[in-house]
C-alpha cells in the first residue's frame, strides 16, 4: 500500500495590471493562473520512498474535475516546515519520546531546507525559533 504525503503546494499565477472591470475578456483570460506546482512525496506502507513513479500514476482535480498534468518532474527540493513541541508538565512521561523525533526530524534535513520551531512550555510565552536552516538553534534544549 502507497501512502501519498503533500509536502507542499504553489500556485503561481500571472498577476494582472489592473482590475477585471477595466479588462476586456481577453485580457482576463490571459491572466487566468499559468501553472500550479505541486510537490509529493510517496511512501510505501513502510515508509520508504517511492521513486519510480510517473505522470500517468497521479490524478489532480480541482472541484472534482480531472485536471490535465501538462510537466512532470523528479526532482529532490527543499522544504519548509515548522515543529511544534509540547513541553508542558502534561507531557513530562512522553517528552523524550517526543524530543528525539524532533531532532530526528531535524537530523534529516537536508540543504536548502529550512524549519521553525515553537515549544509550548508552562511559561506565558512560548519559545520561538524563526526560520532558519541552521540544524543547532532547532536542537537547543
């Protein structure tokens, strides 16, 4: 069994020069979006990933209409994502478990890719860690 994970979505669209009122049809159909990129990973039920896909193996609809796939690609691209950690008293049994798939997760980060950090504490304030790529401020305790 194949598990399909969304790594991330952009949609880039040609941005018009002014509003659709002052545009005649044919303008506005020329600034209608001119591609949608859209990045996958697939993983077997194990968690390995699956690379010998191909354009015929993927399906996109929008509104439950079948979209046509006109570029397809392999290719490795860096991710941006956030960790929220709680290290509240309530997790206090389950906070090394949950520590170290954290610096799993950061350990595997590859060039490029880049990461922010919230841990949830009993403070006020939550602590924080802005984007960054830097693989030692996303591990600080």
């Amino acid at each position: 069994m194949l598990g399909i994970w969304l790594v991330s979505a952009s949609i880039y669209a040609l941005v018009p020069d002014s509003t659709p009122a002052q545009q005649s049809s044919a303008q506005q159909q020329e600034s209608l979006p001119a591609t949608i990129e859209i990045a996958v990973t697939v993983a077997d039920s194990f968690g390995r990933p699956v690379s010998e896909l191909g354009k015929d193996d993927f399906r996109v609809t929008e509104g439950n209409q079948p979209q046509t796939i006109t570029s397809f690609s392999r290719a490795e691209v860096p991710v941006s994502y956030g960790l929220i950690v709680d290290t509240t008293a309530s997790m206090r049994k389950l906070l090394p478990m949950v520590l170290q798939a954290a610096n799993s997760v950061v350990a595997s980060q590859k060039f490029g890719d880049r990461a922010f950090l919230v841990r949830l504490t009993n403070a006020e304030h939550p602590i924080a860690v802005d984007w960054t790529s830097d693989r030692a401020a996303l591990s600080r305790p």
